[in-house]
C-alpha cells in the first residue's frame, strides 16, 4: 500500500521526500512510472536519512522605513539542499508582507519566500558551491513600509544533497564495488555585519 508522503524540494532531477513516522525494519518499496506513459530508458538512485534536521534561526530582527532591507551572506561548499523558514511577526502596528531573496555571484535570483504578517512560510532550495547574498525586505505593495519584524531559520537537508554519481562506462562502481563518496557539502550564514551565527556540514565518507 502507498504510504503517507510529502514532496519537499523538486529540482534539476533531485528529490527529497519525507515519510513522516517510517516504521524500523520495514522494507519500503519505490515505484517508478511515466508520466506520460511513454516509453524509455531511465536511471534511479536513491540515499536514505533517520535523522530530520531541525531549523536554527539565522537572522531576525525589524524593518522599518528608514531601514526596509537586512543582508546576509551564505557561503555553500558542495551542492546542498537547504530549507529556509521565514517568519513574519504580528507587530502592534501590522506592516507588510515580508520577502526573503537569494542571489548568486552574478546577482542573479535563485530563491525566494513571502510571508504575510503573521504568517509561517518555508521552501528548498538547491543551490550549488559557491557565495550568495540573502535580502530580507519588507514587501510594501500594499501597505506602507511602517514596521515588520521577521525571524529566518535555515537547515541542511541532505547528507550530502543527492547520491553519488554513476559512471556510465562502469555502471556496477568498479572494485571492490562501491563507488566513493561524494565529498561533504554545508553552509554557514554571516549576518550583516559579518558575524558568523550558524553553520552546518554532512557527514564525510564514512562518518
């Protein structure tokens, strides 16, 4: 029988499903089928985790008229799959929505979240090795950029983010029959004034 599921991050072929209360020493079983019904050939390889990582904050605080934006740094080593929470708080003046945009090297948008007042939004992003720039700003379409208050919590998802490679030319991982494993992957988040306040890695190679 299908078993209760949740689709969490959905890109460039990679998927992190999460199966709330999997029982010990079952064996489960994946299915893999066609959309469309067509008719071809395809490649599934897949890595487990126990452990659910849970979100650290990394950055709160208010944005206000006179400073409507925060910005952080995310340094990624490896390819990581990374949950961001973003939190905006009910404020006695009740000020806009809240949005949360990551930009690469080339100032170019790789993920974002809104949050309206009040409210708890979350999202995946895969994002490759590399530095990127986090804009926390307050979304004043509707209403005037008075005060908001926000909290932004981060978490690695995958030990390292996907599985390791396959060699086309040696399906079977060559002698003495396991490939190697991919090297460790992580953040760490640096507040706007540069301070270091939270950080993760995978385990490496056998750990």
């Amino acid at each position: 029988l299908p078993v209760s599921s949740r689709l969490v991050a959905d890109g460039n072929g990679l998927y992190t499903v999460v199966v709330s209360n999997a029982a010990a020493g079952v064996d489960y079983h994946i299915a893999v089928q066609s959309r469309t019904g067509a008719v071809g050939d395809y490649e599934l390889r897949a890595n487990f985790r126990s452990v659910v990582t849970a979100p650290h904050q990394v950055d709160s605080g208010l944005l206000t008229l006179l400073n409507p934006t925060k910005t952080g740094t995310l340094d990624v080593t490896g390819s990581a799959q990374i949950y961001f929470r973003l939190t905006s708080a009910l404020t006695p003046i009740v000020g806009p929505s809240v949005v949360v945009r990551v930009y690469d090297s080339t100032n170019r948008l790789r993920f974002q979240l809104l949050a309206r007042a009040g409210e708890t939004v979350d999202g995946v992003a895969l994002l490759g090795p590399g530095r990127y720039r986090v804009v926390v700003s307050a979304n004043g379409g509707l209403l005037p950029s008075i005060l908001s208050g926000f909290s932004l919590a981060l978490a690695l998802l995958t030990d390292p983010v996907g599985v390791p490679p396959s060699d086309p030319n040696n399906p079977s991982g060559g002698s003495p029959g396991q490939p190697p494993p991919p090297p460790p992957s992580g953040y760490n988040y640096y507040n706007d004034r540069g301070y270091y306040t939270w950080g993760e890695q995978t385990p490496t190679g056998g750990a």
